[in-house]
C-alpha cells in the first residue's frame, strides 16, 4: 500500500471532512473512494483502451529488443574465440 500526500483548498477540505462526517467514514476513506470511482469510469469509458494497447505493444517490443541483446550478449560471452583470420600468421605455422 502506498502513502499519498495532497492538498486540498480549505474550502475543499471543510466540504470533504463534512461529507465524511455525515456518512461516519473518514476523510482518507472518502478520498480513496473517489479515487476508486475516478477509476472505474475511466476503464468503463473506454477513452483508455486504445492507448493503454499502444503501451502494451511498445512494451513488448522493447521487451523483445532486450531479449535479442541479451541473447546476443550471452552468445557472445559462450562462444569460442574464433580461428585465426585469413592474412594472420598463426604461432607454430
């Protein structure tokens, strides 16, 4: 869980601290309920679904970029040395 610190207009507040008074929860419970329902509309709305799979798809191909780097890296670092290049005099030749 984590802590979050905001700030409200006096008037703001006083509205809020009445509203949660009235309905015997607490400020921070009337908040998070608002933050909950700011949510929900938002994914029932559907304003974010398009964007949300542009990220998603960006995600996957850096993903994808990370792993051929790594894959790459590792075939690197566990292959043998290559054979002496063509045009080099070898030791013992």
């Amino acid at each position: 869980m984590k802590t979050l610190a905001i700030r409200l207009e006096d008037e703001v507040h006083a509205q809020l601290a009445l509203v949660a008074q009235l309905d015997g929860t607490t400020v921070t419970e009337e908040i998070r309920q608002a933050i909950e329902g700011h949510l929900a509309r938002k994914r029932e709305s559907g304003e974010l679904s398009e964007r949300a799979s542009t990220v998603l798809a960006e995600i996957e191909q850096e993903a994808q970029a990370k792993k051929s780097a790594v894959q790459a890296l590792f075939h690197q670092a566990t292959s043998p040395p290559p054979k002496g290049r063509k045009g080099t005099s070898q030791p013992g030749s």
